[in-house]
C-alpha cells in the first residue's frame, strides 16, 4: 500500500515537472521571440524615420505579436490622418480581444493610436503589451522630436527671424523676376512692357519693404484688424508675383491688411514660378461671403485653383503645411506653413486639397470685427 502511494507520488511529480519544464521552454522561446521583437523596434528607432512611417515600419513586428489592427487618426500639422493597418474588427466584434489606446498631443498634432489584440490577457497578452508600450514609446519619441524642434526654431525671437527670412526671400524672389523680365526684352516695346511693369509694382514692393524695415526696427505697428476688400489685395498680391489671375466675386475680411499681405505673398510666391511660363495654364481665384450659422460666425473666403506643376514632382497633399518640407530644389518648406499660421493667429484657416486637375488652396477669415 505504501509502495502504491509513493509510486502515485511519483508519477504526480514527475508529470508536475514535465508540465514545468514543457511550459518554461515555451516561454523561453516566446520571450525569445518577443525579444528579436524589441531588437527590431529600437532599430526602427535608430532609422531617423518620418514619425508617420513609423506605425507602417513596426506593424510586422506588432503583426507577428499577435496585434490584429492598428489605426492612426487625428491631425497632423492641420492635415487629417487616417492610417489603418492590419484586419479592422466590425463595430460588434470590438470587445472580444484585448485593446490598447493611446492618446498622442505635441504641439500641433493630435493624435489616436489604437491597437485590437486577439487575447484578452494571459501570457500572450503580457509579452504583446510590452511590444506594443515599446512602439508607443518609439513612436511618442518621434512625434516629440519632429514638435520640438518645431517649438524651438519657432520661439519669439527665432519666430521672428524666420518670417523675416522669408520675406526678404520672396522680395528677392520678385527682384530676380524684374531682371528676368527685362533681360528677355528684344525690342523696345517688350522694354516698355516691362518698365511699365516695373513702374506699376514699385508700390507695392515699398510697401513690403516698408513691412520687413518696421519689423527689423522691432517697432510696434499699427496694423490691426480692419475691412478689407479682398479683390484689391488679392490683385496686388497676384501683380506684385508677375502673373494674372482669373478672378471673380467679391468678398470683405476683418483682418489686419500687413498679416493678409504676408499670406498671399508667400502663397503666391511658392506656386508663381509655374505660373509665370507663357504656355502655363493661369490659376482661378474666386471670392465669396458665408453667411453666419448657429455657432460661426459670417466668413470671406478665397478659393485658389491651379493646376499641378509640369516639371516638379508632386508634394503630398499631407506634407504641404508641414514646416521643413518642401516640393521645390531649394525651398525652406516655411512659405505655406507660415501662411497657415498666420491666417490662423487672425481667426482663419488654410485648407488645401489634392485632385488629378491640381491643387485647390481656400482661405478662410472673419468677414466682420468680433
């Protein structure tokens, strides 16, 4: 009977061990795994990678974690993100596997990383989890990283000079066009067409002038918000980059007239070099009132279409505001965020949209004082 016990004993250890050892070979090779797993992030991290390439980058490790779906929504630098990746659970199913959300804000991004898993907890769970901290972690990192460098360049003082710099880059930009013009004169009525030229836009470039010389100065100016008719500025602005616009309607803005100019010059001045080609096809510019609903107030909108530039590649829709990015050789990637932001600090906004014909910009602003 004894003998009997013992041997049962024996069997229930030696199974117990069996069990033991079975299940920690299993977790050593899971954690293994999970391991080359965080190998493969952090050498994602240490790629230098656009943070919106960072989610598509990890998924194959997160995939082979066991993660189901990934989305990314919300906003990056005023362009709306929506980035899906892996098999996207139906709306009933949604709380059958295990979830993680995280919330991303820096500056001017807000994003939603959202994560479906097919475990709820366990040991799969666990080891999925940290991968995917990991990656929330890399991916944070690179958000951080792109906003702060944003935030630093863009303190007061730095702030300033940026705006100077592109200022003074699109006076220079409609110098070297006044050289152009009058170096393809062959005969002296080309010569007179440009010297009127010249002599219609001496105003105008004063007034800018006269612009950068306050702001050097650092003097307080007196350019608050006001009516203004946006055909008179709009023509000035296009006049001033050396092209013709198509435009119709008419609208009136409450803003300061020095702010608006900034923004349509350095509008005009990224898309004009396409323009100013004899066989380009000219923009169209319409302008109108929206009437005020419950909860907005009355706004002028400018409408801006044009077609896609022949000899440059095309930028992103996405990548447009986006500061340090540029679709032009040479270009700061500053004039259109630069545009949107200001427009912003008046109340407006800046939207830009893609198609096959082109690009459709609209601006935005109070159509009366507040």
């Amino acid at each position: 009977m004894e003998s009997s016990v013992l041997t049962s004993l024996s069997l229930v250890f030696l199974a117990a061990g069996f069990t033991l050892l079975t299940t920690s070979l299993m977790l050593s090779r899971r954690a293994r795994r999970y391991r080359r797993g965080m190998q493969s992030l952090l050498q994602i991290g240490a790629q230098g990678l656009d943070p919106m390439n960072i989610p598509a980058a990890a998924w194959p490790v997160l995939r082979d974690a066991g993660w189901r779906s990934m989305t990314v929504t919300g906003h990056w630098f005023g362009a709306a993100v929506n980035i899906e990746l892996g098999q996207q659970p139906a709306a009933t199913g949604a709380g059958s596997s295990g979830a993680l959300e995280v919330q991303v804000r820096s500056g001017d991004v807000d994003l939603v990383l959202r994560l479906q898993h097919s475990a709820k907890g366990g040991e799969n769970w666990m080891f999925a989890e940290q991968i995917a901290r990991v990656f929330v972690l890399l991916f944070e990192t690179g958000v951080g990283a792109r906003t702060e460098a944003l935030a630093v360049s863009m303190a007061e003082r730095a702030r300033l000079s940026l705006y100077l710099q592109h200022d003074m880059r699109n006076l220079a930009q409609w110098v070297g066009w006044v050289c152009t013009d009058f170096a393809a004169c062959q005969d002296e009525e080309s010569l007179l067409t440009a010297a009127r030229r010249l002599k219609e836009n001496t105003p105008l470039a004063q007034e800018r002038v006269h612009r950068l010389r306050t702001a050097l100065s650092q003097k307080s100016g007196s350019d608050n918000p006001r009516v203004v008719e946006l055909q008179l500025v709009v023509r000035k602005a296009a006049h001033l980059a050396g092209i013709d616009v198509e435009l119709s309607g008419t609208a009136q803005a409450w803003i300061a007239r020095g702010l608006l100019a900034r923004v349509l010059d350095n509008l005009f001045s990224n898309l004009s070099p396409n323009w100013r080609e004899i066989d380009a096809v000219k923009p169209v510019c319409r302008l109108r009132m929206i009437a005020a609903a419950q909860g907005h107030a009355a706004q002028a909108e400018i409408e801006l279409v044009t077609t896609w530039p022949q000899a440059e590649p095309r930028l992103d829709s996405s990548k447009l505001f986006e500061p340090f990015t540029s679709g032009r050789p040479g270009g700061q990637g500053l004039g259109l965020y630069q545009a949107r932001k200001s427009l912003s600090e008046a109340g407006g906004d800046l939207t830009a949209h893609a198609g096959e014909q082109g690009l459709t910009f609209r601006l935005r602003m109070p159509a009366e004082a507040p």
